[in-house]
C-alpha cells in the first residue's frame, strides 16, 4: 500500500514545508512544525460568506454602507464588560483561553445564563463534556433557562445545521480544539482542522449577526493552542489567568477590535462560581504585614483603572558562585537594570547577594511606573529596615538614578488617597499643573537617592 503524502505545517505561522525542520525558516521559533496529511483540494467544500437566510455577501459602495455603531449588549459581569471595551459587540467572534481547570466553562456558562436572563438564546455546543456533566454544573452555578440549549457535538456540519435551525443569539463552542471538520482528513485538534473550524466560526459570526465565543487550549508556554492565523481571525481575545490552587482569576485582553487593550477583569472562585472583585486594591493589599522589610506599594494602570499592588522583594546572601535573580510579576531584565542602577548610584553591594522580586496576588506589572517601588523594595530588604505601612511609591528609574515623570498620575493619586495612603512618593516632574487629592501629602523626587532617603 502507497504511504499516504504529508506535508509539515508550523503551528505559530502556517508555514508549509514538505519535510520536517527544527525550527520554522518563516517565523524562527523552534519545534513547531507538525506533521498533516496532505488533502485534495477537491475534497474541501469552500464556500462564498452566505447567511442562513441564504444571503450573499455584494461590493458596496462605503458612503452607502450605514456607518450606524450597533448598541453593545451588557453582560450581568462588570468585569467582563470591562475587558470587552464596554459589553458584547454583536457579530462579534471573542477567543477565550486558560490553563486547564481555571475556570473558562465556568465564565462561559455564568455569562450563557445571564445573556437568557436578558432575552437572548445561546447555543453551548460542549465537545469536552456530556449534556449530564453540564447540567450539574448549571445547577450548581444556578443556571437554567428554556432559552439556553446544550448540544454535546463536534461534528461541524451537524453544528451548522442546528444553528440554521435555532437561530440562537450567541453561539458558545468549548472548545475549539474538539471540533472537525468532516471533509478533511487531518485528526482532531490538528493545524488544519482548528484553522478551518475557526473559519467556518467565523462566517457564521459575520454573515448572521450572531456572537460566537469560542473556548481555547493553551500550550505549555501559554499560548493558544494551534496556528497564530487563530488569533487574527476573531475580533477579540482573552485570557484568562491565575493559579488554579488560589482562588483570584484576571481576564486579560491582548487583542480587541472594538475597545482598549489594556483592560483587566478581576474574579474570585467561589463554590457556586465566579465572583467579581468590585476593588482589587483591597484584596492584594489585605494579607500585607505591618512592619515587615522588603515589601513597596505602588500603582499600577491596567487599562483605565488603577490597581495598589504590592512588591515584595528578598535580599540575601548567595550559596553558589552567581548571584540568582527571580522575578514572579515583572520583567526579570528590568529588575537587573534596577539593580544595576541601586548599585551604582546608591552603593547597594548586590554582586553576590540572591535577589527575589514579586509583585503580589498573581498580578503582572510590564509598566515602568513600578521602578521606584521595586527599588525600594530591594532596598528595604538589603538594609533590613520597613518602609512606611501607609506610603506609595510612583516612578520610572533611569539608567542615570534619576527618577522620571509617569503617565496618569492623577488617577493614581485619587486611588491611593480613597485607600487611606498618607504619603505618595513620585517624580518631581510631576508635580507641575495637577490637582492634589485633600488628605493626600504627595512628595516629588529627582534621584533615587532622594526616593531611599526619604522612604526608608
């Protein structure tokens, strides 16, 4: 018997090569090219963008196009409104992934039976559980509705069937790794199979007006399992994080066409489902010591809200040859550019001390308002002396030991003054034509010598 032909396709670009390569000659990253059956063209249906209506998509002219922005729809979470730019754009396809067991059929199953709750029907097509295991679930989170309807398939075409027949208002597929399509010939979770699917998710979603969420598998790196074409497909993506041992998960948004970027959900998992966290700052600072070394506070923008975060940090003596650097939250590279600078302007002996840095509450930091509080955390810990309980620490640190200006200061300092801070330390250059929140004494710095005088 001939063997069948096959071909090597690379999971983060698409790249085909007719043999198997280390690394991807297009994208350049390493073991990503996974071996496929090659499949007639013939055998694949491909069809034009037609509506269940049987409609066909025509060219337009853009001045006849209605230009009218059609009203998003409000999910019962704030959160999740928050980090969708507002609420749910209709016709929308919204990609959420995770870790396994983190949470995301909990999200989509809350968020299933309020969408009922407000008049529209949903479709929960599950190739991962029975009709019975979702049940238990539904009743445990609470949910029930006439209008929500559970189809455990993975069949594509049974699947566009029963939509044409129901029509629902959204339309719920967990997960899309689960899915196949019958006309190819590549096993379940392939490239090409994933690649497909999402197509054909995608034409439902833009050619019905239906809003499609679709469920994701991430890899080991963290990444959504299968092509990186998948995540230019859908108008928006998701991820949801946090540790599946503690009890806080952040949505985050790292792609939305229809609102900001850098917006951020905060849930707790509770028994009976997911909570929202009306004000994070208090639960990551709720469990801080009073008195303890190595531990900063400081303000972190995530999209338009700001978030009190801690920074803890630990400075100690190094068992081995090389001093270690270990960061949980935050760049490693910029915790060494902050040490560089500590030792250089503020002679911090850090050669041969293990330094660990941590932002808390699983929360990750990539702003560089963050600097100052980072080095007064090492700081705290190196000379073994607390910071003040009650003060904030806002700057970037330059490579020179100046301290310079952030954006959104004002925000910042209204957050920190609700929470009954007394002291906010910040660049001096930003002091200048900015309203002061009463209650609040806010201090400006040049150098990091001024910020470790003065906060330590």
């Amino acid at each position: 018997m001939a063997r069948a032909k096959t071909q090597f396709v690379c999971s983060n670009c698409g790249y085909i090569s007719a043999r198997y390569l280390g690394r991807c000659p297009n994208c350049g990253q390493w073991n990503t090219l996974v071996e496929e059956k090659i499949v007639p063209e013939k055998v694949v249906n491909r069809k034009a963008r037609v509506s269940l209506a049987g409609k066909t998509a025509r060219p337009q002219k853009i001045s006849d196009i209605s230009g009218n922005e059609l009203p998003r729809v409000k999910t019962g979470m704030d959160e999740l409104n928050r980090v969708l730019g507002g609420g749910i754009v209709p016709g929308s396809l919204v990609l959420i992934g995770g870790d396994p067991g983190i949470g995301k059929s909990t999200l989509m199953l809350q968020v299933s039976g309020q969408l009922t709750e407000h008049g529209g029907s949903v479709l929960y097509v599950s190739g991962e559980e029975s009709a019975n295991q979702i049940k238990l679930r539904a009743d445990r989170l609470g949910v029930g509705s006439d209008d929500f309807i559970v189809y455990p398939e993975t069949d594509m075409e049974q699947i566009k069937t029963v939509i044409g027949q129901m029509q629902p208002d959204y339309l719920v597929v967990d997960s899309v790794q689960t899915m196949q399509e019958p006309d190819l010939q590549s096993p379940i979770g392939s490239v090409a199979q994933i690649r497909e699917v999402t197509a054909d998710l995608m034409q439902i979603a833009k050619s019905n007006a239906i809003t499609v969420f679709i469920v994701g598998h991430v890899t080991k790196e963290g990444a959504i399992a299968g092509p990186k074409i998948l995540e230019h497909m859908v108008d928006a993506v998701l991820y949801f994080e946090g540790d599946a041992n503690y009890k806080y998960r952040i949505l985050r948004t790292v792609k939305n066409r229809f609102g900001s970027t850098n917006e951020l959900g905060i849930f707790e998992m509770r028994d009976h489902g997911l909570r929202e966290v009306a004000n994070p700052s208090e639960i990551f600072l709720e469990e801080r010591l009073k008195g303890a070394t190595g531990s900063a506070i400081t303000a972190s923008m995530e999209g338009s809200r700001p978030i009190l975060v801690e920074v803890q940090s630990l400075v100690a003596p190094t068992v081995f040859g090389n001093a270690q650097r270990v960061t949980t939250g935050v760049d490693r590279n910029r915790v060494a550019q902050i040490l560089a600078v500590l030792e250089k302007h503020s002679n911090l002996l850090l050669q041969n001390q293990d330094v660990h840095v941590r932002i808390t509450g699983g929360v990750k930091i990539d702003e560089p308002a963050a600097d100052l509080a980072i080095a007064l955390a090492v700081a705290s810990s190196y000379h073994e002396k607390p910071t003040r309980f009650t003060d904030v620490f806002l700057g970037e640190v330059g490579l020179g030991g100046e301290v310079r200006s952030i954006s959104l200061i004002e925000d910042r300092l209204k957050e920190i003054a609700k929470l009954g801070f007394n002291q906010a330390i910040v660049p001096k250059n930003n002091l200048s034509n900015i309203d002061l929140p009463q209650g609040l004494k806010v201090t400006g710095v040049s150098t990091i010598e001024e910020a470790l005088e003065i906060g330590l």
